[in-house]
C-alpha cells in the first residue's frame, strides 16, 4: 500500500496497521438492505479501515481538525439512497457509501471502478482514483476536482 507518511500518522495514531482486517458483513448487509451493489474496492476499502474514526486536518485552516469516520451503518443515517443516485447520474458509476468526513457534512462513496467520491449537497468531487490517493488527498489537504 502507498500512503504518505503523514497519512499513515494519522490511521496509526486511530488505530490502523497495514495489516488490519476487519469483519465486514454487518456493512454489506445493511448497504444492501439499502439498495446498494457492494463492490470489491468498497469491500476491500472496508475491510481495511472500516470502523475508523479519526480526526482530519481542515483544508487550508493550520492545526485545526475535524472528524472522520469509515463506518456505511452509520453514515447511510446521514444520506438518502436517492441522493446518492444522483451522484451516479453525474460519474456514471455506481457508489457504494462508506463514511463521512468534515464532521459529518461530506459523504464518502467508493465507485465500481475503485475511485473514492465525496459530496455535500449538490457539490461532488472526485477525491482520488485509488483509495490510497483519496486518502492522501484528505489528509494532506489535496484539492479535489468538481465533477459536474
């Protein structure tokens, strides 16, 4: 796995070692029960860091930090299904939720071709085309491309 140092800090002061594996049914369940196709990149994505919660540094605000968390039970509480369909309207993929981030106002949702997605509202970005890059972008405070 390649992350940046500054992002394996933050995972292993939450937790995280690379070889970390967590049970994932009670996601996939519950993805499912909400009429989500779960992938294998969610699935791995999951199995990796789900149940995480962790704080991220604030885009361009120095030593400020909010909370993030890899947890869908959690974050499809935040989130409608329909609009999560929207957002696969405006990628043409479809997106499996599988946390939140900026204390809780930016979903995070991982494609079916591997690529990590965030949104709020009726902004969405693409925050990395690995989950290893989008994870790098979070937490090194990366600018992330508008998808329209």
């Amino acid at each position: 796995m390649h992350l940046s140092n500054v992002t394996q800090k933050f995972l292993t002061d939450a937790g995280w070692d690379e070889s970390r594996r967590v049970d994932i049914a009670a996601y996939v369940d519950r993805l499912e029960e909400e009429g989500y196709a779960v992938n294998p990149f969610a699935e791995e994505f999951l199995s990796r860091f789900g149940g995480l919660e962790l704080l991220q540094p604030l885009y361009n605000r120095e030593n400020k930090f909010e909370k993030l968390y890899f947890d869908p039970l959690r974050a499809c509480d935040e989130i409608y299904r329909e609009k999560v369909e929207t957002y696969e309207g405006r990628t043409g993929e479809s997106l499996v939720v599988v946390g939140m981030a900026y204390n809780e106002y930016y979903v995070l949702m991982v494609s079916d071709t591997g690529k990590m997605y965030g949104a709020y509202d009726n902004f969405l970005a693409l925050v990395g085309n690995t989950y290893e890059e989008a994870l790098d972008t979070m937490f090194l405070c990366r600018e992330m491309p508008e998808v329209t």
